[in-house]
C-alpha cells in the first residue's frame, strides 16, 4: 500500500476552530468533558492525513482507556488516492455524544489500516475545573 501517515490528532473541536482550524505540531491532543465525570465529552475530532500512496485502502480507528478497552469506534472508511493527503486537508472525523467514565492522560487512538495497526496516539480526557465558589 506504502501510505505514510503524516498526522494523527485527536482534538477538542470548539479550541481547533478558533485556532484557525489548522494542525500544528503543537496542538494540544485534549477531549473535554461538559461536567465531572462520568460525563459526556464536548465534541471532538479525530484528525489525521496521509501522504506518498496512489491507490486507495481502508481506514479504521478506535478509542482505547488507559485499561486498553475499546470506549469508542470510528467508522471504517476508504480512502482514495489523493483524498485524505496533506495536500487535501487531511481527513477529519466529529465525535459527539461520547461519554467518559474518567478523565485521564492515558487514552489513546488506535490507527488501523487494512486490518493492521498502524499508529496510536495518546491523548487527554479532561475534566473541567470545579468552580470555586465562596459563601
């Protein structure tokens, strides 16, 4: 196949926007969660590009724990020559409605490409601050 995986992010959606909507080496890999958890994550992408390949493969991912289980998958998707290159932006998948059971530093997704793990990326699943109040 000879694709090489250019970038793999997984981002809060709302903060990427009003960064310009443009990957970055030092984008932050953070999902956001709406409350304490457990609770449902704001929406999120999952963003990543290929580059050197000219002929078209099938695409999977999941969401793993820090426990190594699966809490979410992704649609399979083919990608076509040209479709999902750097050059083209890259591809970029919306989470909504994911729930969290904890916030950790240890999650990851897992890449896969024709039925073979190719990449992982860590990530964060953050709680927001609790809000001091006073009496």
């Amino acid at each position: 196949m000879g694709a090489t995986l250019a970038w793999l992010k997984v981002v809060d959606g709302d903060r990427f926007r009003s960064r310009g909507g443009t990957v970055t080496p030092g984008l932050e890999n953070v999902v956001e969660l709406v409350s304490p958890a457990p609770a449902e994550a704001a929406p999120f992408l999952v963003l990543r590009a290929w580059s050197q390949f000219d002929s078209a493969f099938t695409e999977t991912w999941r969401i793993e724990d820090p426990h190594g289980r699966t809490v979410h998958e992704g649609l399979e998707r083919e990608v076509l020559a040209g479709i999902g290159s750097v050059a083209q932006g890259g591809l970029a998948d919306e989470v909504e409605g994911q729930v969290f059971e904890y916030g950790d530093t240890g999650y990851q997704l897992v890449l896969e490409v024709e039925g073979r793990e190719v990449a992982r990326a860590d990530f964060e699943v953050r709680e927001p601050d609790e809000a001091i109040t006073t009496p």
